[in-house]
C-alpha cells in the first residue's frame, strides 16, 4: 500500500514538473531560469546560495543528510518546483572521496599537467567526457574540475591538477576538458579564480599583480576556458588579489568575470574562502561552498537578514539565484536528473586514461638510442618508487581512490593532504610481459650502494624517480627528495645503459642529467599508468609528449628562488610580488638570458620529423600560418610543430609567446600540410585604460619551433598593421 501510495505521489509529482513552465525544453536556458525564480519564494532562493560539505567536518557538523557520502558538498534543490539539488564532486582527475575509510573507486586520468603535455586536445575531451560519466553514474551533477592556475611556481603542491604556464596552452588544454566533462549534462567548475599559484599561506597569502599583466596571463587562461568551454560555475580561491580576498573581489567577479568577460555562469567560493555576506555578495559572489569551512553561514540568515534590511538589494540575491538556475538549464542538470549507482564500465575508461598517459609521457633525452628497449632483453634491473607494484598519486581534494585499492598503503602522511597512493598499475609487470624471456629484478632503492650492485652487469636499469606533492603542500625545493639524486647517480655511474623514469607533479632538478643515458618524464600517470610506462619505453608508443612548463637548472632562475611564506607558520599574512608579471615560464627565461634545464615544449621522439614550406599571411591583421610537416625516420609517431611569434619593434613582457600548435600524426616518409590561426590578442599588448588589446603596427617574426629555445627554428618575418580589440579580441 505504502509503496502504490509513493509512487503514484511520484507519478504525480513528475507530471506536475512536466507541466511546469520552466521545464520546456523550446525555452532558452535564461527563460526558463526566469520563469523557475518567479515562481520560488525567498527562503527556496536561499536554498540555492549555500553550499554544506558533503561529509562530517571533524566532530563540530555533520554532513547534510542528503549529500551523497564523502562528497565535496551539496546544495538542496527545491522539489515543489521539480528543481533539482546539486551534488558535488571532486576534481580534474576523476570522482575523488573526500578522506573515509570506504572511498569510491573511481578511473584516474593521469595529472592534469600531464594531459596538458599531450598537447593532443581530442585527448584532454575525451579524459573529461570519461571522468563527466563517471561523476553522473556515481550521481554527481556539478564536478568542481578545470583547474587553470598558471604554473608560474614550479614547487606548488597543486601544479598536477593545473596545465602548465602558458595561457594559450593552458587555456586551450583545459577548455576541451571542461566540454568532455559537461557533455554529461553535468556542470563543471574552473578554479581557483585567481592567481591562487602556490599552496604555502594559500589561506592568507596576497598575490599583487597589475591588471594589464594579470590579463595577459593568469587571467587570459581563465578566458579562453570561458570562452571555448563555457563552464556552468567558476569557484574563486583563497588568496587575496591585490588587498583583497578573491571571493569578495568586485574587481575579479563583477567587472572582469562578468562583465568584461560577459560570464553567464555562477561564482561559488572554495571550501573556507568566504569571508563576508555584504561585500561578497555586492563583490559578485553567487554562492558559498561548503560553509562549515567558513567562519559563519555568511550566505544562510546572514543574507536574508541584509537583504531584508537592504545591503544586499532583492535584485542581487534573484541574479545569485538565478546564475544558479540558469547553468542548471544550459547544462542540462535540471532535464537529466542524476542518480547514483549507473554503470561504470572501468575496462573502457581505463583505456581512456591509458591513451591520455601514453600521449603524455615526454622523452627528455635518449643518448645512443638506448630506448626502446628490445623484447629480447636478458636482464633488466627496476629500481625505486615502488615500481614493483604502481605508480604515484599526488595528494589532497584531487585525490581518485583507485579500484583495486592503494598499492603501497601506510606511507605517511596517511591523513590530509594524503593519503599517499600509488595506482596499482605495476610498470614491472608490463614491463616483464614485454619481455618475456628477461630476468627482470626489482630493487628498492633505499640504498644507493645496494641499489648499484644490483644495476652494474645488467644490459639495462630503469631508475624510477619520484615526488609526491599534495593539495596545501608546496615541494620544499626542485630537488627530487628522500636522497634520489645520489640513488639515481650511483645506479647511471654502475650502469652507463641507466633510463630514468620520472613520476613527479611537475619540474624538478636533474643534477645527474649527464650521467642517465635516458630520461622519461611520465608525470602522475594513473590508473593505467604502469602499462603506459611500459609500452612508450618498449616503442609500442612513440613518445610525443611535450613539456608544458620549463624546467630549470636552478632554483636561483625563478623569478623568486625562494618560496613566499613560511610552511610552519600558515597564519601569518604575506605578499607574493608577481614582479614577473607576464612573463611566466618560458617568456621570463627568454627575457633574462637563462638556460633552463630542459624547455617548454620540449619532447623527443623514437622518429624525426622535419618542417618546410613556411609561409604566413594577413588579412585585417588576422595572422595564418601554414607549413608541411614530415616524418622523415622509420617509425610512425606524433609531433608537435609549435609557433612562436616575436615582435621586431613593439613592446611585450618578453621576447616571445606561444602563438600556435598542432598535434599531428605521421607514418615514416609521409607529409602533412598544417594550418594555424593565430589568436590576435597574443599579438598585441592589453591596455588597462581603454579595457583593449592593443597590436602595434610592424615586423613580426613567425617561428615554427620544436620548443621554445629551438635554435634551429625555421622563420619568417611578417608586417601587421595597427589594430585595436575589444577584450573578446573582437
Ligand atoms: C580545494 C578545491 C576543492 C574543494 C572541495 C578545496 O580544499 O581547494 O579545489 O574543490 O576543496 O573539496
């Protein structure tokens, strides 16, 4: 009886929402969000507002009884209407858990900056449109992923889940996966709004830069996300900008981000980055996340009670709800209700995160050829990393639990920001499935000397370096830890056929550089990543990753040698001076002279490719550039011709930017002929008085580069003529 009863109340409430204005497809998402605010009163508006943490916060709240267990966070919906709740999860890698003893398992794609070093943008949709459906089947309508903070401090803990230093790169990489995620009907979030580029003091911290610089970095990469991807949230950061929090910065969410940018979309804070209810919400703040983190439920009956009595107008408060509701139409939340429990077909998705670590991985040196390895090999000696059994996660909110469970568990910390956990993908079993007839012998490491012994005589060592870094963590310095730099030279000095294998976050130093007959940079790979790992070092995969950050020789290259802030005092206010404003990576390398380590853009193939045939035209200052690319080795493989453009006389932040690049697949002896539109914002220089992109009249050399020092680039010089453009670029 009970259960006739419920469902015929379904039944009826289902024909009730059908019914409903707002639920009519062949309205626009605005409409419908319109006509749903009508007809809500002010306390279901306020429901809309106020994020609760999807889990218990230590022993002062329980998590709200609705959230799904150990999520991110939870916004109640309005059923009367047929307007459904919000349910969030974590982040760019896949489904995360917030810390419990019983965590979802979920496909990891590889790190993000990884994705980004595919420089492959089919690649970065598909890792979204896989980990988006992984977020629907486990009942999540919101997935707080695109993370886009330039990587201008190579020791921040958070560097894995962004995309590198360059905003077009970035910009571009991170766009594609915001699509893939929101072609799941479900909302997606691109953070942390802005300049939240290192993790030491992020609670305090004030990052100062101007805004002419800031939107020609930091902020350019915020909008070609907005612009190719149209994210339903962006969630701003911790930090402040210029004396002010970002989460009540009129200047970050009115007038650049909705204004200048023209975003549709709603702001929710991150987890504690609210401060206020007044300045936040005239600052253009539209919702509060997770408010337990926050010193008061600024955006409960603290806002009601400041809209009643005037310091926050209705009209305020009905935009905040309204952003909310309409990203629910536009995205599809509202017409494709989720549920937990859909089917995950993992043997798919893993094969999904496999293609995106495989087209990852960058060669960054291979002396006399030593890779690939031969699958008749006799001996090959593992070393390090727990390469017997997995491979590296980086740590904090990000963090997918892996199906099958942590391959190395009780490493410390074992609490926030870890656990640490490796993938139990083990590169030694793909590997010895390549080569069958091999002795393959795993030592640990621990022990240089041992570690030695076991390498000298065998016909090739494979060394795995690794550092694991964590969401609230910054690494202490470049240098990979725990004494593998004396590991990795004593193993190169017993063994001269020693390869290197890289399991990091981001770049680190290479003291032994010289000594390592090869170098993989296989980042944090994933679910698949072992497999990956071996098949690029067997040849299965030709390697085409390509560094999407420069790493440098030297902490004293860094535009701040030293990190801002002091990890063991987190309280205490500081100030991180961007004095490089723009010049981020790459362009502050060229601007100084430095010679980094190994270039942005950088990435060796097991074939060579040549360029010819450069030819570049304008029209109406638009900039095209044409070139024939051509596999001239023995092997199939991918390369990435990327163009750079310098100006012979205007003025920019440094020497040269990324103006282009294409990812393109060759058989041996085969050609291509490639075509680059170039942006024309990266032409010209942002005028902060006139909000325009300003491009001088005058010479332009065009580079068709294999990195950003390539010397041996091919070039042309083109005239463009004066141009001014709107902040679109228009
Ligand atoms: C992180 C965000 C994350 C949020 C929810 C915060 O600590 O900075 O990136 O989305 O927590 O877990």
């Amino acid at each position: 009886m009970k259960l006739k009863l419920a469902i015929a109340l379904a039944l009826a409430a289902m024909s009730a929402q059908a019914a409903e204005p707002w639920m009519d497809k062949s309205l626009s998402a605005d409409q419908r969000a319109e006509l749903a605010l009508k007809a809500m009163t002010q306390q279901e508006k306020l429901r809309y507002v106020l994020g609760h943490f999807g889990s218990d916060f230590g022993n002062k709240t329980k998590k709200h009884p609705a959230a799904l267990p150990s999520s991110a966070g939870y916004i109640e919906g309005v059923p009367r209407l047929g307007l459904p709740a919000l349910f969030e999860t974590d982040a760019g890698l896949g489904v995360a858990t917030q810390a419990t003893k019983t965590p979802r398992e979920r496909t990891s794609l590889p790190s993000g900056l990884a994705t980004a070093a595919t420089w492959n943008r089919e690649l970065a949709y598909q890792g979204g449109a896989m980990i988006g459906a992984e977020a629907r089947a486990s009942g999540f309508n919101v997935m707080l992923a695109g993370g886009v903070n330039l990587l201008r401090e190579p020791r921040n803990g958070r560097n894995f889940e962004y995309a590198g230093e360059d905003p077009l790169l970035a910009g571009t990489m991170v766009a594609q996966q915001v699509k893939g995620i929101q072609s799941n009907h479900i909302i997606a979030t691109t953070k942390h709004y802005a300049v939240n580029d290192q993790e030491t003091g992020r609670f305090v911290l004030d990052s100062r830069i101007d805004d002419a610089s800031n939107r020609m970095s930091d902020l350019l990469a915020f909008q070609f996300v907005m612009e190719q991807s149209d994210p339903g949230s962006v969630m701003c950061s911790y930090n402040r900008l210029n004396g002010v929090y970002a989460c009540e910065s009129d200047y970050l969410l009115n007038q650049v981000l909705k204004k200048d940018l023209g975003y549709k979309g709603y702001v929710m804070t991150d987890w504690g980055a609210t401060h206020s209810t007044v300045e936040s919400a005239n600052a253009g703040l539209d919702q509060q996340s997770g408010w337990e983190f926050d010193k008061s439920q600024y955006f409960g009956g603290a806002l009601e009670e400041a809209v009643a009595n005037g310091h926050v107008s209705q009209a305020r408060l009905d935009n905040m709800v309204f952003r909310v509701l309409r990203a629910m139409f536009d995205k599809g939340v509202a017409d494709n209700p989720v549920a937990e429990g859909g089917a995950i077909d993992f043997n798919a998705h893993k094969l999904v995160s496999r293609a995106d670590a495989e087209e990852s991985m960058v060669l960054l040196k291979n002396a006399g050829k030593v890779l690939p390895l031969k699958s008749n090999a006799k001996k090959i000696v593992i070393i390090g990393a727990h390469a017997d059994v997995g491979v590296l996660a980086g740590g904090g909110s990000s963090l997918v639990y892996p199906v099958g469970g942590n391959a190395v568990p009780g490493i410390e910390p074992t609490v926030w920001p870890g656990p640490v956990v490796y993938h139990p993908s083990s590169p030694m079993k793909a590997i010895q499935a390549r080569a069958p007839g091999a002795q393959v012998v795993y030592n640990d490491g621990k022990d240089p000397a041992a570690a030695a012994q076991a390498a000298a005589g065998a016909e090739v060592v494979l060394v795995f370096g690794q550092q694991w870094v964590g969401e609230s963590l910054d690494a202490v310095s470049l240098a990979l830890p725990d004494n593998q730099d004396a590991l990795i030279a004593s193993v190169a000095k017993a063994n001269p056929n020693t390869v290197v294998v890289l399991e990091t976050s981001g770049p680190v130093l290479m003291p032994w550089v010289d000594q390592a007959a090869a170098i993989v940079q296989a980042w944090y790979p994933g679910t698949a990543g072992g497999e990956a790992i071996a098949r690029v070092l067997f040849g299965e995969v030709n390697p085409s990753g390509h560094l999407p950050a420069t790493f440098p020789a030297a902490e004293s290259q860094l535009p701040r040698p030293k990190l801002d802030g002091d990890p063991k005092n987190e309280a205490v206010r500081f100030t991180v001076n961007y004095h490089e404003g723009a010049a981020v990576g790459y362009k502050w390398f060229d601007l100084k002279g430095l010679k980094p380590l190994f270039p942005f853009g950088h990435g060796l193939s097991y074939t060579q490719f040549t360029y010819s045939g450069l030819v570049a035209s304008q029209k109406d200052g638009k900039l095209s550039v044409s070139f024939k690319i051509t596999n001239t080795g023995a092997v199939k493989g991918k390369d990435v011709p990327q163009l750079y453009v310098a100006p012979l006389n205007a003025k920019w932040e440094a020497p040269k930017r990324l103006a282009g690049w294409d990812k393109v697949e060759l058989a041996p002896g085969e050609s291509k002929e490639v075509s680059v539109t170039v942006d024309p914002r990266l032409l010209g220089v942002y005028d902060s008085r006139s909000k325009t992109w300003r491009i001088a009249k005058g010479g332009y050399k065009v580079l068709l580069a294999q990195d950003a020092s390539d010397v041996k680039a091919a070039s042309i010089t083109i005239q463009l003529p004066q141009r001014t453009l709107n902040v679109a670029g228009k």
